[in-house]
C-alpha cells in the first residue's frame, strides 16, 4: 500500500463497466509516482446513475449486467475496507477491459482471489444486501458534480480546504510517467478555477487500453 504521509488524498469513483474511468484510473496510478498524492477508490454505479433517465433499450440491458461487479465491490469494502477496492478494481479491470474476459461470476471470483479477498464474495453479486451502501457511495461521489455527467469522478481538496469535484479526464490511452503528472496539474488548473465548468471535444477514437 503506498505511503500516505505528507500526500494529497485524491478520492475516485469508479463503475467497473465504464472503459473510461479504467483509463482515468490507470492515469491516476500513475500520477502516484510522479506527484505527491494518493489515490482512493469508491464505488458508483451507471444502473443507478440511469435509472429513472431516458435511456435507450439496448443501454440498458447493458447497464442491467453492471449490477453484479459494483455489488461486489461495496460488498468488499464493506467487509474489508476502502483500500481493497485498489486491487479488486485493477483484478476486475484487467479482465474486463483488457483480456475481454465473459462477465459472468468466474471472472468475479477470479478478480477477488487475485485481490486476496474471499472468493463467496462473488455471491454478493446476486443480493441487494449492500444496495442501500452502494447508492450511498454513489451519492457521495455525484452529488457535488450533478447528474449530466457520468464517470470517472474526482474529488480533490482545494487550496481553500473546500472540495474540488469533477468529472473526468476521458482520455486515451492513459498518459504516463511525467506526462501523466503534466496533465495532472493541468486538470487541477482548470478544476480548481471558480466558476469553471466544461471543456470537451467530439472524442474521435476508442479506448486504448494498451
């Protein structure tokens, strides 16, 4: 576990399915290295996130197979703590994003036993157990940057001691090393600037997970 002494607490929120908060995940393991700060993961949901919106039919199916990943999720954390949502969400990332593997419960037992979590984990995605923590979690990481958007989510604490929350970067692929750092202290240029609300470009190619 990386050392926290003297390091920013950057919070994340992550939906496993969602290919874009894989890369901005990635991006941020990165920019641990290259400046003073510490990544935190927390779980939100795209189902939730969607429910009561008008979404297209084929979406949502897709977002109805989200379900099983996030309820295993905040059933570990639950369970275990925050910190071991670090290693499930790069277990279960890998395998979904980039091996391809079938979203079904081996790849989620897989993903908790390369995590060194208990395997019977994976019956959590089956149970609305958890549902009420989940929603929680998921409130607290939207709420401070509305429900336009969807995820990644960063929470970073401002200068002043109030929260700076945003969605975004979506990038590809995932910068590294120094570059990682610059566009770090890019976002929280923009980010950090009151009345500061939107930059974006028609994204033109998929993600690179490379």
């Amino acid at each position: 576990m990386p050392d926290t002494q003297q390091k920013t607490t950057v919070d994340m929120w992550f939906d496993p399915a969602c290919p874009w908060a894989w890369l901005a995940s990635r991006w941020l393991l990165q920019v641990e290295q290259v400046r003073p700060v510490h990544i935190r993961f927390h779980v939100m949901s795209l189902a939730v996130l969607n429910e009561d919106k008008d979404i297209p039919d084929g979406y949502r199916t897709m977002l109805a197979d989200t379900w099983g990943a996030v309820r295993v999720c905040i059933a570990a954390e639950q369970d275990h703590g925050t910190e071991v949502l670090r290693d499930l969400y790069t277990a279960l990332g890998t395998r979904i994003h980039v091996k391809k593997q079938a979203k079904d419960r081996q790849l989620l037992v897989d993903a908790l036993t390369d995590a060194g979590l208990p395997a019977d984990l994976a019956d959590a995605a089956e149970t609305d157990k958890y549902d009420a923590q989940l929603r929680e979690s998921h409130h607290q990481g939207m709420d401070p940057v509305g429900y336009d958007v969807g995820t990644p989510v960063i929470h970073v604490p401002g200068a002043d001691g109030e929260q700076i929350a945003f969605f975004g970067p979506v990038i590809t692929p995932a910068p590294k090393g120094e570059a990682a750092g610059r566009l770090w202290d890019g976002v929280l240029a923009v980010a950090g600037t009151d009345g500061f609300f939107e930059i974006k470009r028609t994204r033109t190619r998929e993600p690179i997970f490379d």
